[in-house]
C-alpha cells in the first residue's frame, strides 16, 4: 500500500522534473519512526508540519489509519499539491494556520524540517505553546540539511531532544517533554533598516520565521531598491512578485502616495510578514498582502508594474525552472506597455527568456553580483 501511495504522488503545481521527487527517505523515515507513537491515536490528536507534497499526511492516513489529521504547510504549493494528490483521503486531513487551531491537544507531531533555523524556532515554540503536555515531536530530513543548531532550537522549547539513527541519507530528531519557561513569544522580529537605497530614512522590517532574509535587507533587493525611481513613474497599480518581508512593496508605497500595491507571496509566514511591515510603516491601506501561487489569481492586464526577487531553489534544490514558474504569466497579468522589473544572479540568464514570454527587455544595471533587466509588455 505505502508503495502504491508514495509512487502515486506528484509535486503539481510546483516544478516537476526528473530529478525532482515528490515523496524522499526522510518522508519514509520518519512514518516508520513514528509508527508506534501513531498506534491509537484518536481522531485530531496528530498534526503535520511542513509536509512537502503530503507523503507525511497520506501515510499516517493510509498506513497508521489516523483521521482528523491537522496540517500546516507554510508553502501553498505544498498545500495545493497535498490537496491534488488526496483524492479520497482529503477528508482525513484538514489545514491551519499556525495557531492554537493547529496545535491545541495535539499528542503527536510528524515534521519535515525546515531549512531554516528561526522557522524552526518559531514552529516550536507554538507546539510548545499550544499542543498537549504529553506531546511527541518526530521531525526529520536530510542529514546534508541538518545542523547540531537544530537541536539546540529544539533544545529551547523541549526538555530532551534526541537524534535516530541514521539511514539512507535521513535522519530524525524526537523531541518531548515542554518546557516550562518558553512563554515569551520570540516571532515575528522587528528591525529598523536605515539604507540609503529606501525611500524613507527608517523602515521597520517585521519577519516570520520562515521569511526569507528575516528582519534584514537581502542584497538583491538592496540593488532593485536603487532602480525604484526609474520603474515605470506613472504607474497607478503594482504587483510585488514574492515579497518576502514586504521592503520592497513598502518602499514603493512610500516613494509613491497614489500607488496601489498588491503584495503576493505563497508562503505564509512572508504573507503575515509582509502585512505587519506595512501596518509598522503606515501603508497597511494601500498594500494588500496576499498568499497566492505566483500569478495565477491574478486578473488579466490588471498592473501596470510587477517587480520580482525571484528564489533560484525548490525546497533544497538549486533550480532556475523556479523564478521562470512565478514569471511565466506576467506578460498576460500587464497592462500594454506595463514593466516588469526582476532582479537575479547574473549567472542565471534569465535576460533571453524575458523577452520570449513578456516582452522588449533591456538591462537596467548589474554589479558584481546581481542584474536587474526591465521587461516591457508591447
């Protein structure tokens, strides 16, 4: 049956290619470690975070027979893909945000780590917070991804934390036993940027856990920042591709009063991350935060400017295929004669591939590291 399930499953909507998989050893890994804590378990006691495709949700569901399994993916499209490979499983499992609605009685937690260490903080100081006190948390992944950090941010919120062994590649970390000190919230984080490249001599910078860069100025955006009074001056409405922590959708709603902003990410932490930089800045009214899959909700000719910092990975593989997935609809989601403006590593050329599916496109500046093109919709 596990054979049947995990071979079944596909990484739609994100990239698929052939060396790109929906289901890994840890996903295995950790349902095989968890399988005696999974025995039992009454309908709502089993949460799942970070499940990539839904390996983790549909095995517990088809293997273990839990129901009423609660879930949490920070990626939409790792919660459009758990959706598109349920099929009759989808009512044994619903999504939460990462809240008490998540967490609250929770006995047991499966978890694919997160690359990122304040994520993971952030993640466990809400089972902490919210799940019961007899609570297991079975996290795993790739032993090239994980660090001994990782323990020790587990270490923070659980009284013991110990490793598995190791096997094909994988390995878990078990943690129980909450702490009783971890009640002091330590997300989101706040920051106050003074750049000479924003608008404004201080920007307050609220960041989610999972937001990529944190409460800091990433360099790409630190050059896009630089073009921000040449992009397209009589613009009425724009669209920042990716927001992140939302600098760049502030910094354009700063420099630019008349401007309406949507600010789209698929991850939620950046999407909550984004709202409260702009609440803290005083554009919360004009920019409007939303968790969408690239530009796909998007009304057609709706912007008459789309700026992007676009990721060059997929998970934890390096692949261009994935900043070309979030530009591919843009020529469709501009205006005639809209911009499109993106950053990228110089090395990734994505020069030629703009102006095949947006348009005209010209190099507006480069440095040592990054170039930044602006693509016209003819």
């Amino acid at each position: 049956m596990s054979d049947h399930l995990f071979a079944s499953l596909r990484r739609w909507p994100d990239l698929e290619a052939p060396n790109l998989f929906a289901v890994d050893a840890s996903d295995r890994l950790i349902l095989d470690e968890a399988a005696t804590q999974l025995e039992g378990l009454q309908a709502g006691e089993l949460v799942v975070m970070g499940d990539n495709y839904g390996a983790l949700t549909l095995g517990a569901a088809t293997l273990a027979g839990c129901r009423g399994i609660r879930v949490f993916q920070d990626s939409l499209v790792s919660e459009l893909a758990l959706a598109a490979n349920a099929g009759d499983l989808s009512i044994h499992y619903e999504s939460h945000p990462l809240d008490a609605s998540l967490l609250s009685g929770a006995r047991v937690v499966l978890m694919q780590l997160p690359r990122s260490l304040a994520e993971l903080d952030e993640w466990a100081q809400a089972i902490a917070r919210h799940a019961a006190p007899d609570v297991t948390v079975i996290a795993g992944g790739r032993i090239k991804h994980m660090t001994l950090a990782m323990n020790e941010v587990l270490g923070r919120s659980f009284n013991e934390v110990n490793a598995g062994r190791a096997r094909q590649k994988s390995r878990t970390l078990t943690a129980f036993g909450i702490g009783h000190d971890d009640t002091e919230l330590r997300f989101p984080t706040t920051s106050v940027l003074r750049e000479p490249e924003l608008p404004v001599d201080e920007l307050t910078v609220s960041a989610h856990g999972g937001a990529f860069a944190g409460a800091a100025l990433d360099i790409g955006t630190r050059f896009l920042l630089t073009f921000l009074p040449e992009m397209k001056p009589d613009a009425a409405t724009a669209i920042d591709l990716g927001s992140g922590t939302g600098v760049l959708a502030v910094s354009l709603a700063l420099a630019r009063p008349d401007l309406a902003i949507v600010a789209i990410d698929q991850s939620a932490a950046a999407v909550a991350s984004t709202r409260e930089t702009a609440d803290a800045n005083g554009v919360g009214a004009r920019v409007e935060a939303a968790r969408e899959d690239a530009l796909t909700e998007r009304p057609t000719a709706s912007a008459d400017l789309i700026v992007c910092n676009p990721p060059f990975h997929t998970g934890a593989t390096v692949h261009a295929g994935v900043a070309l997935r979030m530009l591919a609809d843009a020529r469709r989601v501009l205006k005639p004669g809209g911009e499109l403006w993106v950053v990228f590593n110089t090395h990734l050329g994505y020069r030629d591939y703009l102006n095949r599916t947006v348009g005209p496109t010209r190099q507006a500046g480069r440095n040592s590291k990054f170039t930044v093109t602006v693509s016209v919709r003819a």
